[in-house]
C-alpha cells in the first residue's frame, strides 16, 4: 500500500473493496445486482462525509504537528479506539444469524486474536512517541471523545442488528481512510515505517473489515425497512464522529 489516501479520487471508491490484496476479506458475491449497487452507493456517501474527509484530518496529512498537539490528539484516539472490540462482541447477542457472527467474530479476532493484538501495537505506538499508559490514566478525555465512545456503545449493543450493522459499515469504511490519512501525516513528519506500523497495517485492514459488514448485511438490505435501520445507524455514527473531530481540531488549535 502507498503512502497515500487509499482512496484515490480517480477511482470509484467501492474498487478498492472489491479488488483487495491477498490476505484481505472479500466481498460475498451477490446476485441482485441492485443490492450491491445500494451498498456501493452508501460506501461512497460515507467516503464523501464530512467526518471522514474531516478538515482536521485533511491537514494534518501534510502539516506537521507540535509535540503538544500530538500528544492531545492521540490521547483523544486511545479513548475513541479502546473498547471498540468489546461493543463489536456485543452486537452478537442481537442476532440468531450465523452468517452475521462469522462476519462480526472475523473482525474481532483481528482485533484481539493475534499476538501482540492491535490494542497492544497502538499502545507500542503510543510509546514510541512518548505517551504512556500513566500519562493516559491521568488523561481527562474531551466531553464529545466521552459521547463518541457511549454513543457507538449504543449503536453496537442497545440497537437493533440492522441499525448496529449500520455503524459498522460506517465505522470500518471510514477508518480504512482514516487510517491512511494518520500514516500519511506520521510519514510526513518523518516517523519510520517501524513506528507507523500500526497504521500501514490498518490501511488494508479495515478495507476488509468493511467487507465483512457487506457480507453480513447483503441478505438483508433488499427490505426498504432493513435499509432505513442500516442507513440510521450508519448516519448517526458519521455525526458522533464528525463532533469528535471538531472537537480534538479545536483542542489542538489547528486553524483550517
């Protein structure tokens, strides 16, 4: 992968779900042709949110940070990131359907299912560039970070297993650009490829992880109901993430 946004604008943004390097989960093969158009569109209009093309993210890609305004922006992501496996988990007590557990169990199990997991090499990356777990224990996150963090609880745990999905697919899409966008600014600043391992892996991680979700919805979404639970869930974690970021580009003082 390049050290560039995975998502090239030349590019339909659904091509880079579609053809993924080896290794990377695929996308079931469906056979109503308007289902995957419906997914292909909402990925696009998640790609194109402004929580995902978010002008904090956009700057920093090609604006170095000051120590301080680093280490308050990656405070803030340990406490966006640190109990996402556990609310994935969650949504499995919401369904009967195998296919949805595989799919949820696949993602988790990258998460947590290696040695060192992925909280493990966050943490390593947050070591390496200073921040430790004291510093974090004493860290009091921002008022939107601790709304973000209840709210995709919510969505994961508390709502039905369509609006759940929903968020997932918003959450796995995004990062997949999220993550691109982070290694592209640590690159930027000079950090090597050893510090910045934790997010060139995710660069082709999340791309799976939001294929996942496209297999375990696709049964699904040919209900004009089941479309408006996945489309709520998706829309309501795009907001939540859009305030986030708001908030850390406030907090760091990054004028766009």
């Amino acid at each position: 992968m390049t050290e560039t946004n995975a998502l090239h604008p030349a590019t339909a943004a659904w091509d880079h779900f579609d053809n993924v390097e080896t290794g990377v989960r695929r996308r079931i093969a469906v056979a109503d042709p308007s289902v995957k158009a419906y997914l292909d569109g909402l990925l696009v209009r998640i790609s194109e949110h402004r929580a995902v093309e978010h002008p904090l993210l956009n700057v920093y890609r090609t604006t170095p940070f000051d120590p301080r305004q680093e280490r308050l922006f990656y405070s803030e992501c340990h406490y966006f990131f640190r109990h996402l496996p556990f609310y994935i988990t969650g949504m499995a007590m919401m369904t009967r359907d195998e296919m949805i557990l595989r799919e949820i169990v696949l993602n988790v199990a990258d998460e947590i299912g290696t040695d060192p997991t992925h909280s493990t090499l966050f943490a390593g990356f947050l070591a390496r560039l200073g921040i430790d777990q004291e510093h974090l224990d004493r860290y009091e996150p921002l008022e939107v970070t601790q709304q973000l963090n209840d709210g995709i609880r919510r969505l994961y745990t508390e709502s039905s297993i369509y609006t759940a999905l929903g968020a997932l697919y918003a959450d796995e899409t995004m990062s997949s650009i999220m993550v691109s966008k982070i290694n592209d600014g640590l690159h930027n600043q000079g950090y090597d490829e050893k510090t910045r391992h934790f997010w060139k892996l995710h660069v082709d991680v999340e791309v799976g992880h939001s294929n996942s979700v496209f297999n375990a919805i696709a049964p699904y979404v040919g209900s004009a109901t089941t479309r408006q639970e996945f489309e709520e869930g998706s829309s309501e974690f795009l907001e939540l993430v859009e305030r986030y970021w708001d908030g850390v580009q406030q907090l760091v003082g990054v004028t766009t």
